[in-house]
C-alpha cells in the first residue's frame, strides 16, 4: 500500500516524534553527567538540559500518538478527516511553538511548572491547536455508523481529558493557588497525575488498535477485558492522582483508592497484551515482527513497573521512596518501558504495512541490535535508580555528603548505561525516520524498487 497525500500529515507527526526522541535523549544523557559532575558542560546548566530533557519525551509520546490517529482513521479506517487543513495547522503551530520553547529554555526563560517550565504565553497555541485536534477527531468518528471499538474511545477520553488536565496545570496562575504553598502542590502533582493519564489513554489505545490491525481481528478491542481496562484507566485518571499527594493534607480513602485503581489498569493491561501474544501465529509474529518485537517488550515493562508500582504505593514506604530517584526509575520504567515501546510498535507496524515488500531486508537487523541494546541498558539504568532511590531513602545520617557518596557508584552506572541507551534508541529511531521518509516520498510522485532504493516516477 502507498500513502495518499492526505495521510501524510500522521506522517510527518511520527517523523517529529522522532526527532524529539532523540534530542530529549541527547540532552537527558547530559543532564545525568551534569546531576553527578555539576563542573560539566557549564554553558548549559542542568536547570536547562533537564527541562529540554522532559519537554522533549513528553512531546515525543503526544506526537507519536496524535500522528497515529492521524494516520490510522484516514488511511486503514477510511474516514476521511473532517478537516486535513486542520491536522495541518496543528502541525505547524507544534513546531513554531516547540522552537519558541527551546529557545526559551536555551536562553533561560522560564516561567512555569514542572513539565511545562517555558513561560506560561506558549502554552496558548498548544491550547488553541489542541481544541483544533479535538474537533476534528470528533467529526471524523461521526461518520462511523458501528459501535465504537475500545481504542475510539479511549483516544477521545484522552484529547478529552488533556484539554481539561492541561488547563488545570495552570491553576497556579490565580492568586488564590498561588499563594498557598500546599494548594498549588496538590493542583499540580494532581493536575500532572491526570496529565499522564490522558496520555496513557492515548497510547493504550494504540496498543489495542496495533494489536487488532496485527491479529486481524477485533477481539482485543471489543471485549469486555478492555472495556474493563478503559473504564478502570478512565477512573485512575480521575483519582489515580492521590498516590501522588501522599504528603500533603488529603483524606485517607482518596489515598486508598488511587492505590487500588493504579495498580490494577498496569496489571490488565499486561494480562491484555500478554493474551494477545499467546493468540498469534507464528506467521503474524514473523509478518509484523519488529511491531511485534516492541509489543512484547512493552508487556514485559508492564508487569516490571507493576512491581515496582505496588512497593512505591504502599504509604509507608512511599514516605521514604517519593521524591528520591526511585520516583526517577517509576517514570523511566513508565515513560521508555511501557509507552514508548508502545508507540515504537505503532511506527513499525505503520512502516511494515507501507513498505511490505523490503522492510525486513533494509532494517531488520539494524532494529533487532538498537532494540536488545535499549532494553538490556534500560533495565541496567532503571536497577541502578532503584539502588540510588532505596540507598538514599533509607539512610539514617545527618550528612547529605556522606549519602550522596554512599550512592554515587549506582549513579555511575546510570550514566554509563544512559549513553547506552540512547545509541540503542537513536539505531531505532534512525530507521524508522528513514524509512517513514521513503513512505512520504513514494506518496510525492516517487516508488520504491525491491532493493529499499527510491527512484522517481515517470510522469
């Protein structure tokens, strides 16, 4: 199948996703060297590689999903979107915007909160251009007549609620927040938790859709398992915040609730994906064998950061784990493991529908080395921060020196094994990029010969 140009606005999407990947990468590998030799790359301090770092992984996940969806409803769901000139917009105000938020990190102009540290005027275009993106999935999906599969509505719940979440993030702009200490702590940790959830709705959702399009029928998404999950995942994004806000003033049962909720979503989603897997073929396994790939590393994540999920929440040991690098390990786990694996499926199977007939000849391999290098470096990198988190949570001393010692060998291995990571994924990326770019130019007038070559058409 060759793309038509209206689909290649999903593309470019995927493509910018890439890109953000990689320089949020980049610069959370210096931001780790800069955490343990604060000498190091002095023209950059750590107070902006960090937030450059968690800006860009983040828009990395948002981009990933929404040029998805802009790509799977007009392209393998035949619904043509309600407006391709919108999709279009939204685009490029991404970019104009993302370039003004570098700039403002680079030059350091700050005036936010925590994920969104830029100041708070650029955050107007993500407003504008994300009611632009809601409006038209909403009147795309009006032209599909059947119920609903799980995934349609978990991809709206998700712009839904990052529409709501994201305003509330900025609650802190009224005095009234502002100039209450515990108020603007709960707004923000609970506005940021709901945050993660929207994502998550937007990514599981694309874990159920790829492994729907793999298998090659609807089962996953229409059975009562994933409802299951999207109405749990829909409730821990309403209160699955409170495992946050363990330190502040809050009722207990909030507490105990957020704790149940959270800990089941992780746990059916991995029992989702791990039924999936068990009701392939050795044929679908091998036809979409990197989506595949990265599917199942995201179903080992899972039920690893499940683990590590269920210890965190139990209060007593959350007063001793939150804030230290365990919380740092959680979203790591969270972040890499479990939604980017995730999306890097979405980018393979979109690659391997679009160019069946030389994907395994040109990046097969180079795939399968970037992918055990990302996985083996990130379980080293997620272990060390789990060591450092339980080493400084527990220590007993008055001296921040004397711990800051005692785990300094588990901080060199997560930067060690950091850079590791990021040559593993940007040999991933790096592929993908390319071969997203040669389904573009086959959809501008070019076609792609056996051997992975483009040449151009004849007129």
């Amino acid at each position: 199948m060759m793309a038509r140009q209206n689909d290649l606005i999903g593309l470019n999407f995927l493509r910018l996703g890439i890109v953000s990947l990689a320089i949020g990468m980049f610069f959370g590998v210096i931001g780790g060297f800069q955490f343990l030799f604060p000498d190091f790359l002095q023209e950059l301090l750590f107070n902006r590689t960090r937030p450059i770092h968690v800006s860009m992984v983040v828009s990395w996940i948002f981009l990933a999903a929404i040029g998805g969806i802009y790509f799977y409803l007009p392209r393998q769901q035949k619904l043509s979107l309600w407006s391709p000139n919108a999709a279009k917009i939204h685009f490029w105000v991404f970019i104009v915007t993302g370039i003004a938020i570098l700039y403002s990190y680079v030059t350091g102009k700050f005036g936010g909160r925590e994920y969104f540290m830029f100041p708070a005027i650029l955050s107007l275009p993500i407003f504008l251009t994300w009611i632009l993106f809601g409006v038209n999935y909403f009147n795309t999906l009006r032209k599909y007549k059947e119920p609903w599969p799980v995934y349609y509505w978990m991809w709206g719940t998700g712009i839904v609620f990052f529409f709501i979440t994201f305003c509330e993030s900025y609650l802190w702009l009224i005095p009234y927040f502002r100039e209450s200490m515990v108020r603007e702590i709960i707004v923000q940790w609970k506005s940021y938790g709901a945050l993660t959830g929207s994502w998550n709705m937007l990514v599981y959702g694309t874990a159920i859709y790829v492994a729907t399009r793999i298998a090659g029928n609807q089962d996953a998404a229409k059975s009562k398992m994933a409802y299951g999950l999207f109405f749990l995942g829909l409730t821990n994004l309403i209160f699955g915040w409170a495992h946050h806000t363990y330190l502040v003033p809050s009722q207990t049962w909030i507490r105990v609730l957020a704790y149940a909720i959270s800990m089941t979503e992780l746990f059916i989603l991995g029992k989702i994906l791990w039924d999936w897997r068990a009701s392939l073929t050795t044929f679908q396994k091998n036809q979409h064998c990197n989506a595949y790939r990265f599917m199942f590393a995201a179903d080992i994540w899972v039920f690893i950061n499940l683990v590590l999920a269920l210890i965190i929440s139990v209060p007593a040991f959350n007063l001793i784990t939150h804030g230290t690098h365990i919380t740092v390990a959680h979203a790591m786990g969270s972040t890499i493991g479990i939604n980017t694996m995730i999306l890097l499926s979405s980018l393979f199977y979109v690659v391997r529908e679009e160019l069946p007939e030389n994907v395994h000849a040109s990046c097969s391999k180079q795939v399968m080395t970037g992918f055990w290098i990302t996985n083996v470096s990130l379980a080293i990198f997620f272990l060390a921060l789990v060591m450092a988190g339980f080493g400084r949570g527990l220590y007993e001393g008055a001296s921040f020196q004397e711990m800051a010692l005692q785990i300094r060998p588990f901080l060199v291995v997560f930067a060690i094994s950091g850079i590791a990571l990021m040559l593993g994924m940007w040999l991933v990326l790096w592929n993908a990029f390319r071969l997203l770019g040669k389904i573009i130019s086959s959809a501008n007038g070019e076609k792609v010969r056996g051997d992975g070559e483009l040449s151009t058409a004849n007129s």
